[in-house]
C-alpha cells in the first residue's frame, strides 16, 4: 500500500489559485524561483542551480554583482545618507461620550504573545492566569466598583465581563486591558477603526463605559442570590 504523501507549500497554493480560477502550472519550486528571478532586479541571477552550488546568495544578485552582495551597505546607504518621509497625523474619529465616557487602551504583557495560543501551553500562565481591566481608584468609585468586582466592558460595537484591578498607571478617564485570552473577549469591544497609511487596527482607543456585574452567591440556606459585585 502506497503511503500518503503531503503536497509542497508551493502545490497547495498553485491548487487553491487553480481552483478560484487563477491557473498556476508550475512543475517545479525552482521554476517559481525563476519567474521570481525574471520578475525582480534584485534577483535577476539567483536559480535554484546556484543555490545548489553556492548554499546561499545575499541579496542583490544581478548583472552588477553576479555573485550576490554580502555587504551592502559600506561607505553608504544605497539610496543616500537618508529619506525622511511626513507622516500627517489624523486624530481618530473615536469619541468619548455621555453613554461612553471612558477610553480603554489594550496592550500585551511579557510573558504572554498575543492570544497565547502558544505561550498559554507552558508555566507563564502562572504570570498571567487572566485578563483583567486596569481602572482608575476613581473612575471605579463612581460606578461603585471594588477591586476584585466582575464587571461589564461595553462599547459601540460589543461588551465582554472581566475582573476589575485597580491601578493608577492610567489617568482619569482611561482603563485598560490585554488581550491573550481568548475567554475575555477583549477585542470584541474595540472598534473597526484602523490607521489610515498602514490600515493597523486601532485598539488603543476605543471609548467605552465599565458597569458592576451582579454575581451569584450562596446564601445562609444553600440558595443562590444575587448580589453586586465580587468583594461584598
């Protein structure tokens, strides 16, 4: 019996185009390298026969340095001494409101890398077992929240529950959350919003209002109630 083979990245990628109607009837990896070659200055003489021979090839590899570049930068940048581009600020279309007064800002932390689908799986947990809302001693007193409470992160677009910290990193007015677990939902909060010149999403400013959480609790008869917040 035959055994299953896998395809090449290269076959998997030629399929799919072929399928939605691209057709892309490479024979080869090193016919791809030619096209790339063909198609690219830089890489007008690399050939999957060079690279046999040689291992490898810096980059640029043409008619001026048929053998590859290993240093390309000496005496100066090849374009000059430097290029300074303006970038325009446009200020985000984003607004704090009387529904939604606060701003939250997310971010990551050290031991986690983003929705720790691979950082979750070893001992960092123990860094970082959840994520929490970082609010102001201020901002949570005037909603009557204690630290430790559960409580509702809503916005324009979705609302999530997290434990609320108290912090006084952020100024009045500004909360703040990560985003490495998938259980918090904290995404689901921020905005459509994305920059204008690199389309990244804008999760740094998202206006949003922070509300106690009713949670259940036992009561002297065994009976679960009701009752505001996680530290009463």
């Amino acid at each position: 019996m035959r055994e299953k083979q896998g395809m090449a990245e290269w076959e998997i990628v030629c399929r799919l185009a072929t399928a939605m109607g691209y057709p892309m009837m490479y024979s080869s990896a090193a016919a791809i390298m030619d096209e790339i070659a063909h198609m690219t200055p830089t890489f007008k003489n690399i050939s999957f026969k060079m690279l046999d021979e040689r291992g490898s090839v810096q980059w640029p590899c043409n008619d001026e340095a048929p053998e590859g570049t290993p240093v390309m930068h000496i005496d100066e940048f090849t374009r000059g001494k430097g290029r300074f581009m303006e970038t325009v600020y446009v200020p985000t279309s984003e607004r704090s409101t009387r529904k939604f007064p606060l701003i939250l800002t997310t971010g990551r932390i050290l031991s986690q890398y983003n929705v720790g689908a691979q950082t979750r799986r070893t001992a960092n947990v123990a860094w970082h077992a959840e994520d929490v809302l970082e609010i102001h001693p201020h901002d949570a007193e005037v909603r009557g929240v204690s630290d430790g409470d559960l409580v509702a992160l809503s916005s324009r677009v979705g609302r999530t529950e997290l434990r609320a910290r108290f912090s006084d990193r952020m100024p009045v007015g500004v909360c703040y959350t990560t985003f490495h677990h998938p259980v918090s939902g904290a995404n689901v909060v921020t905005t459509d919003n994305s920059d204008w010149a690199t389309n990244c999403p804008e999760y740094k400013v998202t206006a949003v209002q922070v509300d106690l959480v009713p949670e259940p609790v036992a009561d002297e008869a065994g009976r679960e109630a009701v009752v505001a917040g996680g530290n009463r």
